[in-house]
C-alpha cells in the first residue's frame, strides 16, 4: 500500500473523491499537443462528450509523464455546458474541427485546491493509462512532491519581481527565509519599473536591513517614500499591483552612503529617469 495517495490529499483539501474527475491528457496525442503548445489548453478541456462532467464537480488535469505517471496541472470547478459549434470557436484554436463534432462547450472554472502542488504533484496513473479519464475514487499513488523553487533564492542577477511576488517573499519568513537571507545581506542600486507604461525609477538601498528592508517599505506604503510614485499611487491606486522589482548592482554593506548615491546617479543618468522615468532629483 503507497504511503501517500491522491485520494488522502482530497480529502484533507475539503474534496469528495466521489464528486472529481480525473484527467490525464497525453503529449502522444498530436490534437492534444497542438492545442497545449499554442496555449489553449483550457479551451481543449472545455469540449467534452454530452454527460461527460454529470455528477461532477471538480476536475483535477494532468499532463502524461514517462511511463505511467502524470503530472498534476490544475484543478477546475465545472458548470453547465452547451452544444458545441463553429460560432464558438476561438481565434487562433488549431483544432476547428472539435467544434463540429456531436460535443459539449462546457463551462470551467480554475480554481485555487492544490494550487501549491501545481506541476510539482506526479502520481502514477496506473497500468490503464488508456483510462484517461477517471474518478477520483481511483487509488492513485503519490509519486514524488517536487520542489517549490521559488521558495529558493534565484541569484541576485535572476531577481526579477512583480508586486504581489515581492509581497509574498516579505510577508513569508519562513518559507522565502533563503531570499530575506540574501537581500538583507547586502546593500544595492535597484530598478523599478511601472509596467504599465514602461517608466523607469532607480533607486538605493542602504540603510538597515538592506535591499529586504528598503523593498518592504514598498510593500508596506505601495511607494516606498519616492515622490513621483506617491503621487502616481494618489493618482492611481491600484497601479503599484504593475510595479516590478529588479536589481542593477549589488553593493558591499562596508560601502558609505556618499558612494551608494554616487553609483545611483550614475545610473539615473545612463537611463534617463529623471528625464523620462519616475526620479524627481
């Protein structure tokens, strides 16, 4: 008997087994393939036979893995479905024909159970792989548990951060204890940039707690103190959610200060953003 299965993992997550489907989707199938590669893969699961989703309420999909192992992708609520049709049909989706046939456009729904083993989750699906479709009441063993890597800390020249990632790393202690580790350690001239418009803001850290204790003041404000961002946060405060964080150099913490802001202005000046970006002086 496995020590660990699918089914024990459903259950501590609130799902009953009995109301979810399970689907493995095989890369050997060139119409599969073509719709995963080309980024429909949701709309490929969507066209299903008529009953297909009857007396379920979850799907858990999975990608075939080598031999009989699958790789969890993502859980789905399901809803109602209508007959398929050519006016359904997305641009671009490179299988038209799955529209004409006698199917069902079913409505599906990501949703956020087991979103933390998503692709990190492989089971063995079993002898009966021809059986992509299952109920969960199918024992299915858990193989391996793959590692988060974003818990690790990437390398300062690989940080590249939107908002709500650098929100996660500080609110996080425990789990991003390698990245609290590393950018507390050292001081640095770091990039922010306001996606929305491509605006540019060069900024310091080198004060206590380094580059981690000057990046949570955004965190904590939504504009780090710098003027020109308060103002845009003022003007639009949903807008720090399109603020990413990178890292042009790191800086020694036996540096002075005089020589982090001369390394600053250097910077602000070889990319203009007092000129054009969000730097006031």
């Amino acid at each position: 008997m496995a020590s660990v299965n699918l089914k024990s993992i459903l259950v501590c997550n609130g799902l009953n087994p009995e109301r979810v489907k399970l689907i493995r989707h095989s890369l050997n199938d060139e119409e599969f393939l073509r719709c995963y590669t080309d980024g429909f893969f949701d709309e490929y699961q969507r066209i299903q036979k008529i009953g297909f989703f009857d007396n379920c309420d979850y799907i858990l999909s999975f990608i075939s893995a080598p031999g009989t192992s699958a790789k969890f992708v993502g859980c789905y609520k399901t809803g109602p479905g209508v007959a398929c049709s050519p006016s359904l049909k997305k641009p671009g989706f490179p299988c038209p024909e799955m529209y004409d046939n006698v199917c069902m456009y079913y409505e599906l729904q990501a949703c956020d159970y087991l979103a933390d083993l998503k692709n990190r989750l492989i089971i063995d699906w079993g002898k009966a792989t021809v059986s992509w479709h299952q109920w969960a009441t199918n024992d299915k063993t858990v193989l391996a548990i793959q590692e988060n890597t974003k818990l690790f800390f990437c390398g300062y020249e690989n940080v590249l951060l939107k908002y709500e990632d650098l929100k996660q790393i500080i609110d996080d202690s425990v789990l991003y204890e390698n990245w609290h580790t590393a950018l507390s350690s050292v001081y640095a001239i770091y990039l922010l940039v306001d996606t929305t418009d491509g605006k540019q803001y060069v900024g310091s850290a080198y004060g206590e707690g380094g580059l981690l204790g000057r990046w949570k003041c955004y965190v904590d404000t939504k504009h780090g103190g710098d003027k020109a961002i308060e103002k845009l946060i003022c003007k639009f405060p949903e807008r720090y959610k399109n603020f990413q964080f990178s890292i042009l150099q790191i800086l020694p913490k036996t540096v002075t200060a005089d020589e982090v802001i001369t390394i600053e202005t250097l910077y602000k000046n070889k990319l203009l953003t007092k000129e054009f970006g969000l730097n006031c002086n």
